[in-house]
C-alpha cells in the first residue's frame, strides 16, 4: 500500500466515524480531513515544519484547501478533543501505566521563561518533560489517556482515570499508582515483574516510541503537546484495528502498527 492509498483509506475510515461533525460554514478543511492529517502527523512522527513540507509536497492534492502551516497547526490544536471519538470501551479488566516524554535535553533546563516540561524521573531516567499515562482495556486499546508534566507522582496526578471506570473495570497498575490517602476499590497494584500481562502496556508504547519516535517530542506549547498526544492515541486505535482484531489459538491478541510506518 502506498502513502497516497493508505492516507485515502484513512480519511475514508475516519470520515465513517465523525458523519456527525459538521463543517462550519467558515471553515475551508471538512472535519474528517483535519483528524486525517493529525493522524498522519502523529504517525510521521516528525516536526510541525517538516511534516507540512511532506504533505504539500506529495498530497496537496488530496486536500485542495489546505490551511496555511500555522493557522493549520491552530486548527488541530483547537480541536484535539476530537480524539474521544477514537477511544476505546472499557472491559472488565485493565491496564494503566505512566511514560516519560522528553521535551528538551535536561542540560538545558532553566533556559526558557516558556519551558513547560519539568524535570522528573520516569522509566529508571531523568528527564525534562511531560508525562502520558494511558489506561488500556484487555486487548490494549486505549481507553483513555492523561498527561501532566515528568515530575508529578502518579498516584496523584491521574487518579481521575482510575475514578472513571470505578464501576466498570479493574485496572493493574505499578506501585507508583499506589497513594495512601487515595485507595480506590478498581485498582489493583502489581510489584514488578508479578503480573505478565503488563507487558501489553511495554509493548504499546515500544511500537510508539519506534514507529512514531515518541520519546522525544520538541513542542514548545503546551497545547501542542496534548494535541499531538490526542492524535497519537487516535491514530494508535484506528491502526491496530485495521485488519480487525484476530486471537491466537490462546486467545492472545497481537498488536502491530509496524507496517504503516512512513
């Protein structure tokens, strides 16, 4: 499949699921083309700048009125909620996990009156940056998803995830998720390397962090962060469901977006 054939096939998927978002009569790009490309950009895996040479380069055609590079970015910072159509529903049991994302090089910490990452320790490192937590149900979709800056506890920063599915779902999580004034009766803390199962949430973001180079974003405004996060988490359940979600004969469910790669 080509970039040109998997992009169409994709705005066709996206376009299926937003029938009702209607375009405002100002505005010149339909909704499923601004979720497409935000997609795109989160699967690219590049910089603002680079990706929109990329598309005016090779696509400009299949979005005959595409904004300019900045009111562009605007567009899709301003409706990143967008993203909640995409999520998944929750299932009986559950998955939540924390990653660190490195926005400037720690050295460089203190330099900017703008800086909006802070420093933190995430995954055995320290960074200066943001934080996503994610909450994946049993086959390692997403459910829903928070971030807040790298040097917040987990266990206090994103208790509204596990708050939210109180009734639906138990959810395993690290010890970090683990708060002495907050206990809820859904979550279920797990030393490491106890329960095997977790390593669908390793596995999740590994494909991110490869496929997408996750782990180091150069967003400057916060905003900006959360959309590229939001279209991230879209983009992740639109692919892995691409050719349907198949079992092994245990009953196991691979997941892969390796193969869309551009």
């Amino acid at each position: 499949m080509t970039d040109r054939d998997f992009i169409i096939e994709l705005f066709c998927r996206v376009d299926d699921m937003m029938r009702d978002v209607k375009k405002h009569p100002q505005a010149k790009m339909y909704p499923s083309e601004l979720v497409t490309l935000g997609i795109v950009f989160a699967l690219k895996g590049v910089g603002s700048r680079a990706f929109y040479r990329w598309i005016s380069r090779n696509v400009k055609d299949l979005f005959p009125q595409l904004l300019e590079r900045s009111r562009f970015f605007r567009a899709l910072k301003n409706h990143r909620h967008w993203f909640k159509r995409f999520m998944a529903k929750p299932s009986l049991i559950g998955l939540i996990d924390s990653f660190g994302i490195e926005l400037i090089h720690p050295r460089r910490e203190g330099r900017s009156e703008k800086q909006i990452g802070r420093k933190g320790l995430s995954n055995r490192r320290w960074i200066v940056g943001g934080k996503l937590c994610v909450l994946l149900n049993h086959l390692g979709l997403v459910v829903d998803w928070d971030c807040d800056t790298a040097d917040v506890y987990d266990g206090s920063a994103f208790q509204a995830l596990v708050d939210k599915v109180a009734d639906e779902m138990l959810v395993f999580g690290d010890p970090y998720f683990v708060k002495k004034d907050w206990q809820p009766t859904n979550l279920k803390p797990c030393k490491r390397g106890e329960w095997n199962s977790r390593m669908l949430v390793e596995t999740f973001l590994s494909m991110l962090t490869v496929i997408c180079h996750f782990k180091r974003l150069r967003h400057r405004v916060w905003e900006y962060f959360e959309m590229r996060l939001a279209y991230t988490m879209a983009m992740f359940n639109i692919l892995v469901q691409w050719h349907g979600l198949e079992p092994d004969d245990d009953g196991f469910v691979h997941l892969s977006i390796a193969e869309f790669s551009l």
